[in-house]
C-alpha cells in the first residue's frame, strides 16, 4: 500500500504556462462568465491548429505529433486561468466513443475535423421529462431509406450554441424494454427541424433546450448499431469521470485562508481571526483530502484493469456534496459582502464564493444524482434490495 | 497510488480478526461492563506481542509500521475489545523513541518490562492538570501512566509495584479511565528537553492516528449491524430496507467509512514515510473518522428503532463508544482550531 502522487506532467507545466501565456487572453475567462458560454472559439482554433487537440491520436484520424503530456498540460493551465473548456470537452467524449464503436468511414471523416477544430459536438441525452433516468428518452428516430427522422426535444444541451453536432439518443424500438431500443446520432446543428432555444442557470452558465422536428439526417450518422445506444453511451460515460480539475495549485481553503488572514473584518481583526473561520476551512481541507483520495482510487482501480462502480458512485457523491456545503459555508463566512457577485468592486476575493455557490449546485444533480449514486451505493456495497423498478 | 493490503498486512488481519473473534466476542464484551477490562484478554493480547508489536526489533519489539500499526487499530475497533491496547501500544513506541533518541535508562528499564509481558502501559494525551493526569484511557489498569509536563517526559507509577485496578469512574465508554498523578502515584522523569517533548507529541499524533483507526473498523461493524438489521425487519408488510431513506442513510454511512479509511491510511503511510504532514494527516484522519463513526453509529442505531436504545441489542456497546473513546482527546472542536494553525499557519507540522 502506498500513496505517492507523481505529477506525470511535471517536465511539460513550464512550456505550457509559456503556451498559455502567448495565447490566451485574460479577459476571456470575463467573457465566457458574462456570456455564460463556455467555449471560446478563438482559443480552440488555436488548440486545433498547435496539434493540442490531435495529441496522441493516430496520425489516419488527423492526430497530431504534439506530445500529448504536453497538451494535457496546456487543458490544465487553461483551466488553472479559470476558463472552461466544454465544447471540447464533451467532443473529446464522444470522438473517443466513435474510435470504440464508429465505423472507418466515421473515424476517418468525424475525428479527424473535431481534432481540426471544425467539428464540436454537444451532447443531447437528458430530456424534459428525464434526466437521471435517461434511458426513458422520448425522442425518436425513424428509419426512411437511408435515413433517419429524428422527431423530439433535448434538455441541458450545453455548448450546443457554439456546436456544428448534437450526440442525440433515440427511441428506436417501441416494442422492447426502455434500455434495448435506444440508438446514438449525430445530429447537425444546421440541419432544417433542428431548433435550439437558450436556458439560463443559476451558475450563470447558459445551456439550451434543442428542438428536432423531422430533422432528416443520413444513416451515416448513426454511431454504434441500432437499438444500442445505451450500450454506446455507456462507453462515453466511461469518458466522462476521467475529467480532472486542472493541475496542482494552492487548494480552495489555503487560498481563502491567505484571504482571510489578510482581510480586515468591521470588528478590527482579520476575518482568520475568528476561530469558526478556522474550523470551517479546517472541516474544507479534510473533505478536499478525502475527495482526492476517492478519486485517486478510482484512477488507481482503471489503471489495474478493474471497474469502478461504487467507487466511481462515492467519489461523485462525496465530492459534489462536499462542494456544495463548502461554498454555503464560505458564502456565510463573508456574511452582507458574500452576496456581491464577480464584477462589483467590492466583492471579496472578486466575487469567486458566490459564483461558485451557484455553480456548484449543478455537481449533486448532473451525471447522475446524489439519490442515484445512494442507490448504487447501497445496492453494490450492502446488498440492499434494489429500489428502482425493474424494465 | 497501491490500495492493495500486501500478503503481510493480509495475514497480520486475519490472524486478528481470528483473535479477536472468538477472543473479544459481545458477551465478553458486556461482561467486562462497567470497568471496561478483560485481565485475560490482556494476557492474550500481551502473549501476542501486540502491545509492543511498534516497538523496534532490536529493542525487543516486532518492529511494525505505523499503517501496520493502523491495521491492528481497525481490526480493534471492529470489536471493542475491553483492553487498553490503542494507549500501551502508543506508550510503548514513546518509551522506545526515547530509549534511543535520549538514551533514557528508565525508558530502557520500563520498556523491558512491556516487552517481558509484565506491565501495561498507558499515556495521558491531554496536558495535566495541577501535576494530574485526568481521566487517562486505561489509567485505571496501567502499571505506569507517561505524561508531558512542560520540558519534561515523565511517569506516574505506584509506590507500591504493582497493585490492584484503580476504581473507574461510571462513564460512557465503560473504559478503564482513572486519574493518575500527584496524591496517587510516584513521578518520575524519563528525558527532558525539546526532543523528548517533541517524542511526546509524535506519540499524541500516533494516538490520534489509531484511535482513527479504531474508529473506522468499529463504524464498519456498527454498519453492518445495521445493514443486518434492517434485512430482518418488516413493517408496513415489507423489509425495512426496501425504503429508500434507509438505503440513503446506509449509503451515506459507507461512503464515509471508506473515505475515513482511505484518509486514514494515507495518513499511517504518511507516518510510516516520515513525511512532514504526517502530524497534520493524523490529525485529520482523526477528524473525520471520529465525526463519521459516531455518524454512522448513531444511524445505525436509530435504524433498530425502539430495540436501538434498549441495552440488550448490541448497537449501544457501538454508539457509546464512538462518543466516548475520541473525547479523550478533549473537545473536537479544538482539534479543528489546532488542525487549522497547522495547516494555514506554517507552524512546525
């Protein structure tokens, strides 16, 4: 048993701080929050064009022979820069469920122009009437020929304004049970019948309801066989936990201990002075500590060819819970001046508790909820009878 | 990362959790209720070698690591032995460190005697109060009880050699608690000056690390009585576990179980390294796996329903001590004020 962490990008962090440096500009993360879009397309054009999206992939689906230590090096600045990332993000995704499940054809033509930056795919699996129960989707598919009408509507597809595809899953099959009549599309944003309507969230981010009426679209867009989409989007949630949070800097409660012990309160001392600041960010390094440690065990368990089922459950679990509750306590701790939002001068440490407060509302409820995750939990770990009604 | 017990640490669990099962089973358990020791017990524990098991081998001992240290305190803590085994294996690695760190001859003698089988050691974790150890964990069986008191590490033993149990206070743990110090016992001085101080707050820690320990594998057995329970127990025409705010709770319950033990072998790896926030992962370890095992106790508890608060059903033995055993470090609170200085505060870790 050990814990070591190595940073295997540790020869890579200085050239792309360099990178990022000559590239990105600081007011994009400005932009992208004011917007509420979280894709800009300058900086991926950019990423496209220096090989940073190709890295690592082979060289026939347009891969580049940038070092792919490197690239993942330069997503980490970026995001260290507080910028997101998200249209690339969820593309990376769904090519990497296409190099397992696409065609030749697909692989050659759909990975090689997202990796060129001309392709950026959003993903269409939640609906109006389910979202962690996703396998209940309504919108159908039907076959004409050599193609398919797509008739239905999405819910939370994100980025999908800035995106040329949607990953949609469909109803295919009526007559078998809800997980077995499901297949994957891609689906263009500038087909006709294909509408998108924006949604604004708590945390600022906009997402979108997406609209297909008969959108038409040639079979050559289906990924994976029909009727198993379910098996298909289970590759790309696969793709989905491995999401880090960027590279190691100081973490969210040495930071507002800096803050804090530098921070003069209306009662004369600093508000590090008060000791429920301390026990507060005393309570947040020890959750962030266990929240490391669960997702490090389920790299570790990836890594020696084992499955992280619950283990990947707890890890969502404790974490998106953990961060909500740090940010509801950071936000008290500020008291009046906890509401004042990113852009009033006055707001301290420049606003980031609260946008966070909103933000992190997200985390208990997308990729499954909090509910979902117990269920798991209690089921894979205990054996407890399994709630959910069988298909 | 390796999360991976080695073949060593899997038969180190094993044969514990053998030991221990047939060894500290409940009726045991009850019957060293109030006073909170097995004298046989100890002699097993002691024939075992466990006390000393931290103890360098060329001073007598087995020689283990902390995370084996760690083990040993989950394996405890899964069944509650009535034996102060966290405190003398604790009082036994400081006498060690001083034995070679302060060439102390009475650390050398007392050790001896630890090794030999002849005496139970104990340690007072909080500072004293007017020349008193107060209600040190075990204090009521130790032979001698070591203790901080300014620049100096010292021992509190009888006049008289070895005599009969204190009498133990009723309290919540039914554990062997006593006062020891001034108006009860010798004082004798063991080393002095900053190193033996600072030998005196790695064995603080190394409580804190285990009784962490202890508390991760007793949660996991209050768990599973739990767990167990609400598979037996019908109401409304069906098994109490079908509900899904029994499952949740359960749930929740697990997850902090496994990530108090994932912390708290980070933290004996830590230990067993030598890092610099070893003291600081102790401490965190501590933390969170005491605040979970009460949790998670209390849960449990409370998912027996009325049969939880009556004494015959087991999960009280669990639930009391999960309060009890960590209060011995003083208010958690404070623990969280000292984690916080020794996080943020840059102060020697």
């Amino acid at each position: 048993m050990e814990f070591t962490t190595v940073d295997n990008l540790a020869e890579h962090r200085a050239a792309a701080r360099q990178w990022v440096e000559r590239h990105v500009r600081t007011e994009w993360a400005w932009e992208q929050y004011t917007s509420g879009t979280h894709h800009t397309p300058e900086l991926h054009t950019q990423l496209a064009k220096d090989g940073i999206l190709g890295a690592g992939w082979p060289v026939e689906y347009g891969g580049s022979t940038t070092d792919p230590g490197f690239a993942r090096a330069v997503l980490d600045a970026i995001s260290d820069m507080g910028l997101y990332a998200d249209g690339w993000a969820t593309t990376n995704m769904v090519i990497r469920t296409i190099r397992q499940v696409g065609t030749e054809n697909q692989k050659e033509s759909i990975i090689a122009d997202a990796l060129r930056g001309e392709v950026l795919i959003a993903l269409g699996y939640s609906e109006p009437d389910s979202g962690s129960d996703v396998a209940a989707a309504k919108t159908r598919a039907v076959r004409d020929g050599d193609e398919w009408v797509i008739t239905g509507q999405k819910m939370f597809t994100s980025t999908a304004q800035s995106c040329s595809h949607v990953f949609v899953l469909a109803r295919t099959n009526l007559d078998v049970p809800k997980h077995k009549g499901l297949t994957m599309f891609l689906v263009p944003t500038d087909a006709d019948g294909f509408e998108l309507q924006p949604i604004y969230t708590l945390g600022g981010q906009r997402t979108n309801a997406t609209f297909y009426a008969d959108v038409r679209i040639s079979d050559a867009m289906r990924i994976g066989a029909v009727d198993e989409g379910w098996r298909v989007m289970r590759v790309a949630l696969v793709y989905e936990r491995g999401g880090g949070r960027g590279s190691k800097g100081p973490t969210l409660a040495e930071r507002v201990a800096v803050w804090a012990m530098s921070t003069d309160r209306s009662d004369g001392g600093t508000y590090y002075d008060d000791p429920r600041t301390k026990e507060r960010l005393a309570r947040i390094a020890i959750d962030d500590e266990v929240a490391r440690l669960f997702a490090m065990r389920v790299r570790w368990m990836n890594d020696i060819g084992e499955l992280p089922g619950v283990e990947g459950s707890m890890a969502k679990l404790f974490f998106s819970e953990a961060d909500q509750r740090h940010y509801s306590e950071l936000v008290d701790m500020l008291g009046s001046a906890g509401v004042l939002q990113p852009g009033v001068a006055a707001a301290p440490l420049e606003g980031e508790l609260e946008h966070y407060f909103r933000s992190t509302v997200v985390g208990t409820i997308y990729g499954g909820a909090s509910e979902i995750q117990r269920e798991i939990i209690a089921e894979g770990r205990l054996g407890l009878p399994r709630n959910r009604p069988k298909e | 990362m390796d999360l991976s017990y080695s073949d060593e640490q899997q038969d180190l669990r094993e044969s514990l959790a053998s030991f221990f099962s047939k060894e500290s089973t409940v009726e045991r358990v009850r019957a060293a209720e109030p006073s909170g020791f097995d004298a046989e017990l100890w002699s097993g524990i002691s024939a075992m070698g466990l006390p000393t098991m931290g103890v360098p081998e060329d001073l007598g001992g087995g020689g283990a690591s902390p995370l084996d240290l760690v083990l040993t305190a989950e394996e405890f803590g899964k069944w509650i032995p009535p034996a102060p085994l966290i405190e003398s294996m604790v009082a036994n690695n400081l006498l060690a460190r001083l034995a070679t760190s302060e060439s102390s001859d009475l650390a050398k003698q007392l050790l001896a005697r630890s090794v030999a089988g002849e005496a139970l050691f104990s340690l007072a974790i909080r500072p004293l109060v007017e020349g008193m150890a107060r209600l040190v964990p075990g204090g009521a069986v130790a032979d001698a009880v070591l203790a901080c008191d300014a620049n100096e590490v010292i021992v509190f033993r009888s006049a008289a050699g070895p005599r009969s149990p204190l009498e133990v206070p009723a309290n919540l743990g039914t554990a062997p608690l006593a006062d020891r110090g001034a108006g009860v016992d010798e004082r004798d001085v063991v080393a002095t000056g900053p190193e033996a101080v600072a030998a005196y707050e790695i064995a603080r820690h190394e409580w804190q690390l285990l009784m962490a320990g202890a508390m991760v594998g007793l949660a996991q057995t209050a768990l599973e009585k739990g767990a167990e329970y609400v598979q037996q127990r019908r109401a409304f025409g069906v098994l109490i576990a079908w509900f899904q705010t029994v499952q949740h709770r359960l749930a929740d319950g697990v997850t902090s179980i496994e990530g108090a033990r994932l912390l708290t072998y980070e933290a004996g790896w830590a230990a067993e390294q030598g890092l610099t926030n070893a003291g600081a992962l102790a401490e965190m370890a501590f933390l969170f796996s005491t605040e979970a095992a009460f949790r998670v106790a209390a849960d449990s508890l409370h998912l027996h329903g009325g049969y939880g608060y009556t004494l015959e059903y087991d999960i009280q033995l669990y639930f009391r001590r999960a309060k009890a055993w960590p209060l011995a470090n003083g208010d958690p609170r404070d623990g969280y004020q000292s984690l916080a200085a020794r996080l943020f505060e840059h102060e020697e870790r």
